[in-house]
C-alpha cells in the first residue's frame, strides 16, 4: 500500500474532490474543492498550505560533513553560512544531473539536505573515509510550505520567529504553538514563502496551529495542481517532467548538464574538485547543446488557429506535462515539458528545452498545439525565466 | 505417398514453434509425438478429478514476443495472467515481499533496508541495459569465434559493432556477468539476505550449481529476459495451464496446414548414404521426409534417435561430455483450502504471486552442498504458485491446486530415486513448507511428486534436466550443444535440431524451435 503523510488525518477530511495522486510513495491531495482553481488564487492572493513531506531528507552531521556535501553539490557548501540555504542540482561524474534540491546549513557540522529521489546509496558512496554520518530522515521529518502574500502575517501570528530579519533562503529556529520547527523561507512557488520542517509527532498540532492562526488571512489548504501551475509561472523545473535525472536515463540522449538546464550560475567551478567537475569544466568553455527557456504562446496565433476550425481558443486550465515538439521553420529546435495557462498572467506559457541559438530570449518560434484532433503549429516567443517574479518574495 | 518436406520428432514447445514456422512458410510438416498428448515438459494434466496442473513447467516467462505477435498465439488461445508479486516468507515470522509496483516495492524493501531498496533501482536498469545486450544474441545462430567460415565472421563482425556499442562500461560489467556467481553478483548492490537469496535462486534454476558456483549470474540474466520486453507482460501463469502454450502454438501451426500426430513414438532416424531420409517409428512404420528435426535432447537424438555408427566419434564424445545432471522436481498438491502463512495468515494479493523459500543465501548453498554429494536438499530451495489463485478452472470452486518447484533434487541419488525415496523426498518438501505455513499438511487433498527420474521416464528428457543440459557456460552459445554444430544443423545431412539443448536453450522460451526453423528454411528445406 501507499504511504500517507503526518498531516493526513487532517488532509483526508478536507478533499472533498477525492482527488488523490502519488509523490514518493505518498498519497497527496490533487486538489481539495472539485477544481484547483481557488487554491491557485490563494497562493497569489492570500497564503496556501501544502503538505510536502514526501521530500527526501537526509541529516548529515560530522567533522566532514561539510566538505562531503561540497563534494556532492555543484555550489559551494564550505563557504556557506550557518543558516544559509542552497538550492543545488548534483551530478554524476560525467556532470549529468542525478537530482537537486536544497542543502540548509543547520550549524557547523549539521546539514539538512532535502531530494526529489532517494540518494541514501548515493551519499554514502561519497562519503567513504570522512567522519559524517547520514541519516536519511524522510519519515521522520514532517514538512510543509505556507505560501503565498499573507505567508509572513500567519506565520507572525502562529510562531515566535523573528520574520522580519529571515531573510530569502535563510532558516531560522522557532516555535510554532508549542512545536519546536525549523522555518525557512523557501518554496515552489515563486512567491513569499517559507518551508517549515518539524517532527512528525508533531505534525497535527502544528497544522492545527498554522489553520487557527491563518483563518483571518485565507490562509488555504492546497494540492499538487495548484503547485504545478504556480512553480511553472516561476519557472522552476520538476524532475522527471522537465528533465530525466543521470541515474534513470537508458540513454545518454536523456540526461542533462546543470548548463542544459539553466542551473550554470549554480556550478562553482572555483571549488577544485567535486563529483563531475572535469566534464563541467570542459562544458563551461563551450557553448551548452541545450537552454532551459520559457516560452509564451502567441495568442493571437492560438486564437486563428480556433478560429479556423470555428472555435473559441481552448486553454489549458490544469498544467499539462507531456513533451511537446517546438519548431523553428520546418526543423525542430527542441520541445516543450511542461506549459499551461497562467490564470495571473492572462498567459499561455510553457517551459522548453531548445537547441542553441533558437534558445535566445526573443526569438520567434512555434509550439505544437493540438486543435480538434488535428496537429497544429502556434506562433510562441522565447521569454526570460520565470515568468513570475515579485519582489516580495525576496523583500 | 509423397514424403513430407520436414518431420518433427517430438511435440513439445520447441518442436510445435520449428513446425508452425515451417508450415508458414508453405512447407509440409509432420510433428510426430511419443506421448499421447503434445506439449512435451509444457503440458497440463488432470491429475486428480477436478484439480488440473502443469505438472512440469508452471509459469510462462521467456516465451519470445516475437513468436506470440508472429504466431498469432493470442488469437490461438494464449493468455497469460500476471505474477504480480514473489513473497519470501522469513523462518522468525516475518517475509520480504516484492510487488510490481515501484512504490509498494520500495516501501517494503525500505522496511528491511533503505539502501536494497534504493539499490532495487539501479540494479533494474543494469540488468535491463545488459539485457539488451545480448537480446540480440537470442534470435540468432550463434558464430563460433575460432571459425573462419564467412557465416560465423558475418556474425561475429555483427555481434562486434554490438557489442562496442555498448560502450566500456556496460560491456565490462557483461564480462563480470558471464563470470561471476549470482550471489557475488548481487552483493554488489543489496545487503538484504531474503532479497538477496530470491534473487540468486533465478541463477541456479536448472543446473546443479549453487548461488555461489562460478556462472550462475548469467543465469540470472537469462532468466531476466523474460522481463525485458514490458509490452508484453509475458511472465506470468497462462490461463489454462502451460499445456495451453502449447496447445496454442500447435494451434497455430495446424492453422499453417502443419499434422500433429500423438501416440506415434520414433524409433529412430532413417539414414539413407549419410542423409536423413525420414523416421522409423516404433513397430515400424516408416514415414519419409526430406528433412528431420528433433526437438529431442542432445543425448537422446544423437546416441538413440540416430546411433553413434552414424556419427564422427568426436562429436559422439563431445555429446557424451555434455551435462544434464537434472536437479530440479516438482511437488503438485491438490488442496481442500489456501495455505496460511505465518508471516502474512489471511488470503491476499501475496498468494496470487510466486511464493519463494530462500530466505538467505547459505540457505540454498547449504540445500545445494546435499545435492554435490548425491543426496536431496533437507531443506531445499521452492518456488510456489498457487495457480487456481488466478485461473479458478484450474480447480473445483473453493479448492486449489499449488504447484512447487523443487530445487536441489539430484538424478544420481545416491542409492537411486526409488517409490520410497520419492515419498520421503515429497515429505521433506511439505515439512519445509509447514515450517511456515502450518495448516498446509491438513489442507492437502492429494499430493504428487515429480523426480527427475520421473521426468527422464515420462518426457524423455535425460537425466530429468529441464533445460534439455545444464546453461552453463561451457555449453552456452557457441557450445550448445557441442562445436561445430551448434547453430541447429547436425553431422547428419537434412538432420536438424531444433530443442533446447541447442543456443539459447531451456525455459519455455521457442527460441530454439524458431531459430531452427529459420535455419532450416535458409538452406532451402
């Protein structure tokens, strides 16, 4: 059977859709109401609550600890402050991303890193000969992410943190009622945030006090639909969607550098060695095969094209993520993996892997659309990521 | 009469697919069956009113997707139900389950270590690029590497690029899998005993060798071939019984205008100025041919079927070396209601899959160190399927059948494979099997019990070995059965093989019969 989650005698109640799906072996909420859609809203509108504890977690502590995970990750783990967060892919030694994810800096010799896959093998394997020990805490450890404008106010009212001074990816200790949590301000969503990792006895009452102290702020339970939609619009890639990790790939076609994918500003190449660091040195000084773009559909193309066929533009209300081919002329320049309509943005946007010079910002394209069972071709341009940034998710 | 473009001697899988091809490919064929019924090893019989069993092979796992899609065997009756899981129930009480879904699989594997169960991955997708890299060698007569002859340097130079384009690494890691043992194999990736020992019996099937012999983690690899072809979903139970495979392959082959005929025993093979001419069956009746295959073993084709005056005495030699050594029985049980686990005590999703003792693996060394010096496993080596679990046919509504693998159960026994011995061997399998599930011996209604002498006497095959000879190493590929004939052809003019003691060999796969088919149409049969 399927594992639930700590939070799930106070999930299952809520989802009156009985829209379920999987996450690492998990059963998450989809979405609670019948459609996603007023969740969506609360993540820009108020705050949403999501249930993320099917991350993988791992505590590595140790004199090594430290210098091990420096090894691991692309950026650089030594000079990280205490209470610093990295957000980091790691790769195998050909420089092909087996995952990413995020590295907190707990104290000196204490690490919190969260993954996508479980890299228990992958960490011990690294850690051969150093003083650190791993301990994957996945069920242990309860997470959930409080997103959205109104995430600092709820979280002012439910905990004693100092919010003001935490700054982005940066975690601080507190107490949420008489829960003892790590909060730090991170997330999927692009938005003011904060991750708020606690034991998993714990986790009810948490959650009851994170509901009871947002009720005057919208404070809204969310699922998996609402997420994607929202980390698209922030232009944050989804392993296993938008890129095969080094570790599953049956073919090399399939795997991805961090360059490929837009994450070249998280490889530090001042580091002298970490796994996969030749093969990324040599791939620094040419130019990557692939960028990680965003692209935004030309509505008035998508529009004719309904138009032809008597119809009003049909959008995709839910994020889609099957692989969509992107043309430049008669040649196809890449593919699309993951796109849909941002109801914020009044925007139909995609996330798309390109070849080269296709890839730069402003260059006109076109996506496959499918339009009453035929295979069409709309106009779409390349867009800086993300395509949603506000300022007070840093401020 | 006008003689037959090609007879088959015997009717079992192997014989039935070289037939259907022939036929298909507008050739008069002849299957000539000494039984009463076709099948051969892949047969299902009604042992006991009501309760009805493959009594010898019992699951369906190798069978080639290319013969299912171009014999159209679904369309001739095969349907093959899904195995979805394989419980080892643990001597303390507890078990390790493996269950065909990634997340129920790695939440139970979690349980007994967090590191087997992310290694359960890892070692999936290397056993699939290895897989793949000899499936190729599967559908092909294998060259000989010492041959010069254009054929084999044709093959060769194919199989070479092949194999380069494997790159460095997969193809370092084919060598360490043509040469390690299975336990070996595997400790590369799990620390887990049970899961460890499940994994490593798939290499000892068939042969007496045990998890730690040298060779046997190719063994794994062929048994993992059986899963390489996900489309297929062809692992599993067939509805009906195994005798249904063949019963769908005969099918196909009477569809191309192929004859069956049961019942009808050869004697021996007809041999005109050093050419096959047809067969003699026993009484005498003489039937003609213009080609002979056998899908019988190696031994009994050469040394009976057409007598060592007829043959090179080397090659008469090299056929005596080949190894049988048949180490596997079965144990057929008619029960009156499902067995009970400790582990796991109420019926559920874990009885409709294989159910494996092999709870470590000095376990089955220890069951394989008997089998070495002539005596059967105290405590062996079973794999069971509960087959009325997912074909209610098989049994009377609310009864069962249970089929159990056997291994290790040595053909030269010391002091001989007696009534006797055959008794105290099937109380030894059902003492293993109550030491976790105690309400099994209340619940038999009937027991048989299948010897590898009882095999050799009923089906012919020597010393009982299900795989028509040991896969082994030395008699893999190329070597199967001896050089220089090993790619289907014989000393013999117009005499074929077309069993499994030919490349790639055992399991109910047809590759044999297949291949044989083919070669026998490229020299113009």
């Amino acid at each position: 059977m399927l594992k639930t989650t700590p939070f799930h005698p106070r999930i299952a109640p809520l989802c009156a859709s009985q829209a379920w799906r999987r996450w690492s072996g998990h059963v998450v909420a989809s979405s609670y109401d019948l459609s996603h859609e007023r969740e969506y809203h609360a993540i820009r509108a108020a705050a949403a609550l999501f249930d993320i504890s099917p991350l993988y977690k791992y505590r590595v502590r140790g004199r090594d600890a430290a210098r091990m995970l420096d090894h691991v990750v692309t950026r650089d783990v030594v000079r990280a402050a205490v209470g610093q967060v990295l957000y980091t892919p790691w790769c195998d030694s050909a420089g092909k991303v087996l995952d990413d994810g995020t590295v907190a800096r707990l104290d000196e010799t204490t690490f919190r890193m969260t993954s996508a896959d479980p890299n228990l093998r992958w960490l011990e394997s690294c850690a051969l000969g150093l003083d650190v020990s791993i301990e994957d805490i996945s069920d242990a450890t309860a997470a959930l992410a409080l997103q959205g404008p109104n995430a600092r106010a709820i979280l002012e009212q439910a905990s004693d943190a100092d919010l003001a001074a935490l700054k982005y990816f940066r975690i601080a200790q507190a107490r949420l009622g008489s829960v003892p949590v790590t909060i730090s301000r991170t997330g999927y969503t692009g938005d003011l945030g904060y991750e708020i990792w606690l034991e998993a006895a714990n986790a009810l009452e948490a959650w009851d006090a994170l509901i009871a102290a947002g009720s005057g702020y919208g404070i809204t339970p969310a699922g998996m639909l609402a997420l994607d939609l929202a980390r698209i619009e922030a232009g944050l890639m989804l392993i296993d969607v938008d890129y095969v990790s080094a570790r599953k790939a049956l073919i090399d076609s399939q795997k991805s550098s961090p360059f490929e994918l837009g994450l070249g500003w998280a490889v530090d190449l001042r580091k002298e060695r970490f796994v996969g660091r030749a093969a990324l040195a040599d791939e620094a000084r040419r130019e990557a095969q692939w960028q990680f773009v965003g692209l935004e559909v030309d509505w008035g193309s998508l529009e004719a094209l309904y138009r032809d066929v008597g119809l009003a533009p049909q959008l995709p209300g839910a994020a889609w993520r099957a692989s969509t081919p992107v043309y430049s002329g008669s040649g196809q320049v890449g593919y699309a993996t993951s796109g849909g309509w941002s109801p914020l943005l009044k925007k139909y946007i995609a996330l798309a892997h390109l070849q080269g010079a296709s890839a730069r910002v402003g260059t006109e394209l076109e996506m496959e659309v499918t339009v009453e069972h035929r295979r069409k071709r709309a106009a779409a341009r390349v867009v800086p990521r993300p395509f949603f940034d506000p300022e007070r998710k840093r401020a | 009469m006008k003689p037959y473009d090609a007879i088959i001697v015997g009717g079992g899988h192997n014989g039935l697919v070289c037939a259907a091809y022939l036929a298909r490919a507008g050739k008069r064929v002849l299957v000539l069956e000494r039984r009463d019924r076709i099948g051969g090893a892949a047969v299902t019989e009604e042992v006991f009113p009501g309760f009805r069993f493959s009594v010898f092979s019992y699951v369906v796992s190798l069978l080639r997707p290319e013969i299912i899609r171009e014999l159209d065997l679904p369309r001739h009756g095969l349907h093959v139900l899904p195995l979805e899981s394989t419980l080892t129930p643990l001597p303390n009480g507890d078990y390790l389950a493996q269950w065909n879904d990634h997340d129920q699989n790695r939440r139970e594997l979690a349980r007994h270590s967090l590191r087997d169960a992310e290694a359960y991955d890892d070692y999936g997708r290397r056993m699939h690029h290895m897989a793949r890299a000899v499936k190729p060698l599967l559908a092909m007569a294998p060259p000989d590497p010492a041959s010069l002859h254009p054929r084999d340097l044709l093959g060769l130079a194919g199989l070479g690029s092949h194999l380069r384009g494997l790159g460095r690494e997969r193809f370092h890691e084919l060598c360490r899998l043509m040469t390690m043992s299975s336990a070996d194999y595997l400790d590369q990736w799990f620390e887990c005993e049970p899961l460890k020992a499940t994994k490593s019996a798939s290499g000892i099937i068939g042969t007496l060798a045990g998890p730690r012999s040298p060779g046997t983690a190719f063994v794994l690899l062929h048994h993992y071939m059986g899963e390489l072809d996900g489309v297929f979903r062809a692992w599993g139970f067939a509805k009906g019984g195994n005798g249904s495979v063949s019963a769908a392959i005969a099918a196909a082959a009477r569809s191309f205008g192929a004859e069956i005929r049961t019942s009808a025993p050869v004697e021996r093979v007809l041999i005109e100025s050093d050419r096959a001419a047809g067969v003699v069956l026993e009484g005498g009746e003489e039937i003609r041919a213009r080609r002979v295959a056998s899908s019988a073993d190696p031994r009994r084709t050469f040394v009976d079927l057409v007598g060592e005056k007829h043959l090179p005495a080397e090659f008469v030699a090299a056929i005596r070396r080949y190894r049988f050594r048949g180490s596997s029985a079965k144990v057929n049980l008619a029960l009156g209601e499902l067995p009970r686990f400790r582990c796991l005590p109420q019926p559920g999703a874990h009885l409709r899959g294989a159910i494996s003792i092999s709870p470590s693996v000095e376990y089955l060394e220890r069951a394989y160190d008997q089998a070495k010096y002539g005596e059967f496993s105290q405590r062996p080596y079973l794999d069971m399927v509960i087959p009325s679990l997912l074909d209610p046919s098989m049994a009377p509504p609310g009864k069962h059948v249970m089929s159990i693998f056997v291994q290790y159960a040595p053909y030269r026994l010391n002091g001989g494979w007696t009534d006797a011995r055959r008794e105290a061997f099937g109380d030894t399998v059902i003492d293993t099997i109550a030491e976790y599930a105690p309400n099994l011996k209340s619940a038999i209604l009937h027991r048989q019990v299948v010897t590898p002498a009882d095999i050799e006497r009923t089906l012919g095959l020597s010393e009982g070995n299900i795989f028509q000879g040991e896969l082994s190493l030395q008699q893999m590929f190329f070597l199967r059965p001896a050089v220089p004939w090993a790619r289907y052809g014989t000393p013999i003019r117009d005499l074929f093989q077309c069993g499994s003691g030919t490349h790639p060999g055992g399991g109910v796969m047809g590759a044999s019969g297949r291949n044989a088919a083919r070669a026998m149409l490229e020299q113009g049969v």
